[in-house]
C-alpha cells in the first residue's frame, strides 16, 4: 500500500550496511554489499514504507 511519498532513497552518510531494509523490503528493490550504503532501485519501488520503518539507523529518507 502506497503512501504520500513519491521517493525513497538511502542517506549515505547514515547507512552503515546492515541490510535490514533489503532483508524487510517485500519487492527486493533494494541492493548493496555488507557493510556498504544500498541503494533502493526506484522503477520497482512500491512506496511500501518497509524499509523506511525497518532502519535503526534512520537511513532511509522519503520525499
């Protein structure tokens, strides 16, 4: 279900690589390497707020 928000991206300065919201994100949309900043692909992000929930690290940015 999407929301308000038109766009999700990572914060590279917050995103440590933990991969929680890859783990958590229900269309695998998004990528990257342990203990590197992912990336959330944005053709096939759902706006689900998945990963935006998921984060500890408040990483994930929604605009």
């Amino acid at each position: 279900m999407a929301d308000q928000y038109s766009h999700y991206e990572i914060d590279t300065k917050k995103c440590v690589g933990c991969g929680l919201c890859a783990q958590n994100c229900p269309v695998s949309v998004i990528s990257g390497d342990p203990g590197k900043t992912h990336v959330i692909d944005q053709e096939g992000c759902i706006k689900c707020n998945a990963c935006f929930d998921v984060c500890p690290y408040e990483a994930v940015i929604r605009s």
